[in-house]
C-alpha cells in the first residue's frame, strides 16, 4: 500500500532495487528469503558496468558469494568451531587481502 503512495517519488528501478523490494515484501511476509538470489540479481547489474568502482563491487559481490559458500560447507561438516570467522579469514586470503578485509 505504502509502495503505490511513493512510487512517483522513487527513481526507475533496477535489478538493485527490485532485489531490495523483494527482501522488504519477504520480510513482511515472514517468509525466508534467499541470498543468493540477491547477489546475483546485484552482480548481473554491476557487470554491465565497466567503471572502476564497478569492478571493485564486483570482487566484493563475488567474496560474499564465495563466503556464503564456504560457511555453508563448514557448518555442514561441522569443520571447525567457528565457521564465520574461518570462512571470512579464508575468502580474504583467497582474494589476496588481509583481515582488514575479512572484517
């Protein structure tokens, strides 16, 4: 309802937008929403771009991805004892930076 009232307010939507309109509607809806499916809607936006903060959001989108990933896998197998941190510490020595980044 409150969509209707600001839709000539807001910009024309993009992939972006439309991806954060389906996190809002899931939330209200309590229905779990997936991450994924965010993330690539993102980076299928951003590889359109060819600018240099475009390519730097597209390594930060592609960490996530491979974080989400990565943690899954641990707390599926049960690893190690903390999971995030691991899996955040090792996607930032896989792209080459350091715990600044993982962070």
């Amino acid at each position: 309802m409150t969509r209707d009232l600001e839709q000539p307010l807001l910009p024309p939507e993009g992939p972006a937008i439309e991806a954060v309109w389906e996190v809002l509607r899931s939330e209200e809806s309590n229905e779990p929403t997936d991450i994924m499916k965010i993330i690539e809607t993102c980076l299928k936006d951003v590889r359109r771009d060819k600018s240099n903060q475009a390519m730097k959001l597209l390594s930060h989108l592609i960490a996530v991805t491979q974080y989400i990933k990565l943690r899954a896998h641990y707390k599926a197998h049960k690893a190690c004892k903390q999971p995030c941190l691991k899996a955040s510490i090792a996607i930032a020595r896989q792209m080459g930076r350091g715990p600044y980044f993982a962070c």
